[in-house]
C-alpha cells in the first residue's frame, strides 16, 4: 500500500473529515486545536501539506487558520497551506487549528466548520 494520509482529532486516534469549533462570538476567536495528520499507509509521505477547505455553504474556511507546531507550540497561524514535511509509514505529524471572527458576524446557530486536506506524495 502506498502512502495514506488522514486527519486525526486531539486525541491522536479518532478520524475527523470536519472542524468544527462551535459558536464564536465577534469579534472573536475558538480555541487553538492540535490535530494530526497521520500516514496510515506502508510507504513513507513526502511534501506533506494541510490545506483549509470549504463545508458546502458553510463560511468557516473563511475565518479558519492553521499554523505548524513548534515544539508542542503552534507557530503563526495562517489562512495559507501548511507543510508538515514527511511523515513516515505509519507515524503522525502535529499542527494546529483556530477560527479567528471579524466584528459584525452573527455567533450563534452558525457553528464555522471547514474540512482540512492532507496531501502528499508516495516514496
């Protein structure tokens, strides 16, 4: 089997295909998240990257940012793809989360979710 990446949530084992980090009020922020790419495959992924994708019409990969971890830190938080380098058959790799909200926007009953995608290539 060839490189397979996925996203795992906090706890390092559970399989997320969204984010969502419930109501936020504005201006304001969630939480910072660490989460974790993971290499469930046999072969090694290289040039591994995270982006922030949309949630049908759901505006929360507009506000959403995701930044490298630092040493069990988040870095800068950006709107920009992240790359987490390789990561080994079978291994993870950490980075970070947090939906950052302008003035103006209503919190409640509009939870921001967004997907986050993993890809790489196959050594």
């Amino acid at each position: 089997m060839s490189a397979s990446l996925r996203t795992l949530d906090s706890d390092g084992t559970t399989v997320i295909t969204t984010v969502d980090v419930g109501d936020i009020a504005t201006p304001g922020s969630s939480a910072t998240k660490k989460l974790f790419v993971q290499n469930f495959g046999t072969s090694a992924a290289t040039a591994v990257v995270v982006s922030i994708e949309a949630v049908g019409t759901n505006d929360g990969d507009d506000f959403a940012k995701i930044a490298p971890d630092l040493s069990g830190s988040p870095g800068t938080f950006e709107t920009a793809d992240v790359s987490l380098g390789t990561i080994a058959a079978l291994a993870t790799a950490p980075f970070w989360t947090q939906v950052v909200l302008p003035g103006g926007l209503t919190a409640d009953a509009n939870p921001r979710r967004f997907r986050l995608d993993a890809t790489g290539l196959t050594t």
